[in-house]
C-alpha cells in the first residue's frame, strides 16, 4: 500500500508493519561507550547540490544526513532509519523544534507495539533523546536516541535518528523553516 500527502509518499508493508521497533526501548539509558562507524561519524564532506545552504537532504539509503553548506560541502551525519514498511519520500520542512521532548507515541504505533508507555516525559531514557525537529504536519521527525547502536540501520516507524551529540548539532545549525528532502534512491 502507498500512501501519498502533500509532498510526501509513504510506502506501507502490512505484514512488515506488525514487527516490533527494537530500536525503541523506553527508560534505557543511552550507552555512551558506543562507537560509531567511522561512515557514521559527523564529519564535512564534498556534496554536489543545487539546493541553498541550510537545506536538509536525507538519504534512506545511505543512511545519512547532509546539511547542505555550499560551495560543494556538505556536514553529513549518520543516521538510524525507517525499517522496511516504514520508508518514505519527501519534501517537507521542520514546522518545531524541541529540547529533551516528551514523547507520546501516535495510536498507530501503538496498535503495533502496545507495551510502550502512553506518555514518556523528556530525558535520557526517552526514545527521542536530546532534541528533536518534527516535520511538517507528519508524526516524523529527526531527532535523537537512547539507541546509539542503531545509527546506521533501518529500525525505527520512519523517523531519522541521531546520536544525541549530532542531533544537538544539528539543532543548534537549523532553524524552524528549514527546508528538509528525503530521498530513498540516489539522485541521478
């Protein structure tokens, strides 16, 4: 099933979309010692774009995130991704942004995983760790983790997961506005 919103297309696998999220595990304290893969780690790389600076590219794919800086660079993150029934493509744009931010898990999410709390209030343990950008009127967003081992798999309901350090990176660099893609193929 495909499902499409403004600007935005989500494909949906039914059977796929009955899997636990084991990326979510509310109340685990993030696990600091975690290394990176070194492709995973914030870092400035050359990046071919016509966008303007400040705009956000996503690649499902890759499993990165680029801020467009210009001049041919971009700052690329890795990033944790939606699992397989829950990837998308887009154009949106970050509409709030928020610091240690309560979650609440949306009904769908819920059906599907109903040990998870109905509400989690900002924190260390809280699945959307240290900061958090939502995107356009979807119940996505790029945001952090108390899961730093799953940056670079696709293990989440469709959200873009950063290291709490590079989402608090992130934030400080983008404001509400900013443009953000999502693109699960490369460009050509």
């Amino acid at each position: 099933m495909v499902i499409t919103a403004v600007g935005l297309t989500l494909s949906v696998s039914p059977s796929l979309a009955q899997k636990p999220d084991v990326g979510d595990q509310p109340g685990l304290l993030p696990d600091d010692s975690v290394e990176l893969d070194p492709e995973f780690r914030k870092q400035v790389v050359y990046y071919r774009s016509n966008e303007a600076p400040g705009t956000i590219i996503i690649s499902t794919r890759d499993r990165h995130l680029y801020l467009v800086q210009g001049n041919g660079r971009a700052i690329r993150y890795g990033i944790g991704v939606g699992r397989e029934g829950f990837q998308w493509q887009g154009l949106l744009s970050i509409t709030r942004k928020a610091e240690w931010p309560d979650w609440t898990p949306p009904p769908e999410m819920i059906q599907r995983q109903p040990y998870l709390p109905r509400f989690m209030a900002g924190g260390p343990g809280n699945p959307l760790g240290a900061r958090a950008m939502y995107l356009g009127a979807t119940v996505y967003r790029i945001h952090g983790t108390n899961r730093p081992d799953t940056i670079g798999t696709a293990v989440s309901s469709g959200c873009f997961r950063l290291v709490n350090a590079d989402v608090t990176d992130l934030y400080e660099r983008v404001p509400v506005g900013t443009k953000v893609i999502v693109r699960q193929k490369p460009e050509l």
